[in-house]
C-alpha cells in the first residue's frame, strides 16, 4: 500500500511518521510538505484538484489523508468521490457538506442548537447586521466571544474583556477586512469558564471510535494570556477524562452529533474533533473541527499502538465496529516553538540548529524549510513541536524542556507551563 498525506504542518508530519512506520518510507508521500519531510515531499497546490489526481495516479497511492480543514472545505472529498479514476481510493475527510462543522460557524451553532447539544448562549450577524450585534452585546456579559464565521487558520476566535474593545473588534471584522470573507459574518456567544480538552472520534458513517483525548493550550502567554493561536502546546492523556465526565460527553455531545447529521441526511466519514470546555464537570460544545487538530495530532497519534492505516481503511469500508484500537500508557507533552512575533507578523528565513543526536523527544516540523543553500530554515508561525514521553506528565514535560535546550533559531518563543496544570 501507498499513502498521501496533504498538508504541511506537524499535524501532517506525525501522521506521515505513523504511516512510515507502517507502510515503509518507500510507500510514504506528503504534499507538499516542509523542512521536516522533504525527501517524502511532493511539490503542489492543495487548491489544485487535478494535480493532486496526478499525483496519486502517478505514484500509484491506495490511501489518501487530507489534514487540514481548507481542501475539505472546498470539496476535495466530493472531487474523489465523483472521479471515476479515483473513487475506489481509501480518501479520509468528510464530504463539503459535512465540512462546514467547521467551514461556517454560524451553521455549525445552529446545528448544536437544533440537536440540544450544550453549547454558550450565541447570536448570529453579517456585515450587514452591524446595529443588531452591537445590540446583542448588551445582553451578555463580559468576557465576549466573537467568531469568525468563516475559516480563519486557527485565529478567528477573539475574546474582548469589555464592551468598547468588542466593538471595535466587530468593526475590524465587518468593514476593515481584519479576516477578509471569513470575519463578514460572525459568531457573539457568551464565555463559558473552565478547563479545554479536545476530544477525537472516528466514524465511518454508522459506527464510531474514540481517540485519545488531549488537551490544548490555544493561548500565545504562559498562564494562558493574550491572543490566541493556532496552538502553543497539547498533552495527552488529561487526568482527568474520568467515567462521569466521559459519559456525559459521548450522551450530550458524540452521539446527538452524529444522530444530528444521519437527520440532515449528512453522510460523515472520517475524523471529527470536538473543542469542549468543561464547567463544573459538565461538558459544553465550543467547535468542531472536520479533521484531527494540530498540534492534539502531535500527542495523540504516538499513543495509538494499533495500524493507523488499517484504521483508514476500515472508515472507507465502513468495518469500524471490526477495528480495535490499541493505545499506550505513556503520557506525551508537545511543546510549541514558535516565530519571533508570531501570532502576528512574525520572522522567516532563520537558521535552525538541532542537535539531533542528543534529543530524546520526538520532533515533528510545521513552519521548516530547506533554502536554497539546502539549510533548515523557519518559514512559518509555528516552527517546531518537541514532544517528550514518560511515564507521567512531569517525566513528559522534563524531557520536552530539556530538549529544547538543544534547539535554536533566532527569535525562538515558547510557553514554559504547557502541561503543568495536569501535574498531581
């Protein structure tokens, strides 16, 4: 068997990590890549259907994983499906239809609504609906939680403390183009205080598997202050995903989801992620997301002993109910280093130095590249994920941030308290 993994961040190098373990770096391509991957990269446009066609028929590919949310959203599930040289290929993520979970968040608050799944209190405004979101401010309290309706690469979610800066905010979005066609229309929901966890499921349709679970610390400062980002580090297991709270989010939340989408006549099949926070042992839906996260992926896919591509495979030949997952014991703590003024504008181009032969944790790259004189460079926000494992989380974290040590680039920012909230 061949695979193709899509995408370029670390979500996608731990999935192709997986894969090579399996199938052979041999079998094993990604597009297009980064600094991490290059000698498995395949050059090529994610928006360009008829390449990736090429690709796959040109390299003969049997599975192919698409990681992030944008080619689900615009089709690239109903592009196979409908192709007569490509719809016997096992392809993981969702269909269009079902992809707007996540494509548009107004739809997807509609839907938890419709479905009695427990969510924040929200109100729905387009551009041309400024006076009535101003208006439905008034009838919250602070702190406000307003959403990019539309795909924002993990930075449509502004929290404001008082009601002017919320304001000001809605007006950047409407008519400053702060988040281009994504900020026209917004989410305003109500702050629901507590703790975040991420939870995974695959499904093929019918039945369904928990993954494990992780948490992510979505915050660019330690004790999670300032603005928020794709993702400044995740560890898995939480410690405290116990029966009670485990039942309430596969009755309130899993299981009306995918009763929801069997009524909307929404065939599902492949990764769905459930961004919940959790208020006095009681879990409340935040988002979804139509793929695995980035950087939960990190932690969670070196816990899953059983074949990941076995795993695949039974999603598109809807046999899950036959499929046992097999995870380990070990906790794993994903440390995020990031680019000198990232979330914002931040640097590229810096030489990266990594002392390979003394680092223990598993690496995985997001914002790399190899320049021209063939160095290891940055290229993007969120440059690398250092993941340390032991025993418990503290064992985790000590091998994460001790490797770090051992890592430079010009710039390098990282939160030094990802996973201790979890310490017992």
């Amino acid at each position: 068997m061949k695979a193709l993994v899509l995408g370029s961040g670390g979500r996608e190098h731990a999935i192709l990590s997986k894969l090579q373990n399996e199938l052979g770096q041999n079998n094993t391509f990604i597009m297009p890549g980064n600094g991490g991957t290059k000698p498995f990269s395949i050059n090529g446009d994610l928006k360009n259907f008829e390449h990736i066609k090429k690709i796959v028929l040109d390299n003969k590919i049997n599975l192919v994983i698409c990681g992030p949310e944008q080619p689900l959203a615009d089709g690239i599930a109903d592009f196979f499906d409908s192709d007569i040289q490509l719809n016997k290929i096992f392809f993981v993520g969702p269909i269009q239809r079902a992809a707007r979970l996540e494509s548009c968040k107004s739809f997807a608050k509609q839907f938890m609504q419709k479905y009695h799944i427990p969510t924040a209190n929200f109100a729905s405004f387009n551009y041309n609906q400024y006076e009535d979101a101003i208006d439905f401010l008034s009838t919250i309290s602070s702190p406000f939680v307003i959403k990019a309706s539309g795909l924002a690469a993990g930075k449509g979610v502004i929290i404001e403390n008082n009601i002017n800066d919320a304001k000001q905010t809605i007006e950047k979005l409407f008519f400053k183009n702060y988040l281009g066609e994504a900020g026209k229309e917004i989410v305003i929901e109500e702050f629901i205080n507590g703790i975040e966890m991420s939870v995974f499921i695959v499904t093929d349709g019918d039945n369904y598997i928990l993954l494990p679970e992780a948490k992510d610390y979505k915050k660019i400062g330690e004790g999670d202050t300032g603005a928020n980002t794709g993702g400044m580090g995740a560890a898995s297991p939480t410690g405290f995903f116990n029966g009670n709270l485990k039942n309430k989010i596969i009755n309130n939340i899993i299981e009306p989801t995918l009763i929801g989408l069997k009524d909307s006549n929404i065939e599902y099949k492949g990764f769905l992620f459930f961004g919940l926070m959790i208020n006095a042992d009681d879990p409340y839906l935040l988002e979804y997301n139509v793929r695995l996260g980035d950087p939960e992926t990190q932690v969670v896919m070196p816990k899953i002993k059983s074949s990941f591509s076995d795993l695949c495979i039974s999603i598109n030949e809807k046999k899950l109910n036959n499929y046992k997952i097999l995870t380990d014991d070990l906790h794993y703590c994903c440390i995020t280093l990031a680019a000198k003024g990232y979330p914002f504008d931040y640097e590229k181009n810096k030489l990266i130095f990594l002392d390979k032969e003394n680092i223990n944790s598993i690496i995985f790259h997001g914002g790399t590249k190899i320049n021209e004189q063939g160095q290891l460079v940055t290229s993007g926000g969120r440059v690398l994920y250092v993941v340390g494992y032991g025993d418990t989380i503290d064992s985790a974290r000590d091998m994460a941030y001790k490797d770090i040590e051992r890592i430079d680039f010009d710039g390098i920012y990282y939160r030094r308290d990802i996973g201790i909230d979890l310490l017992k």
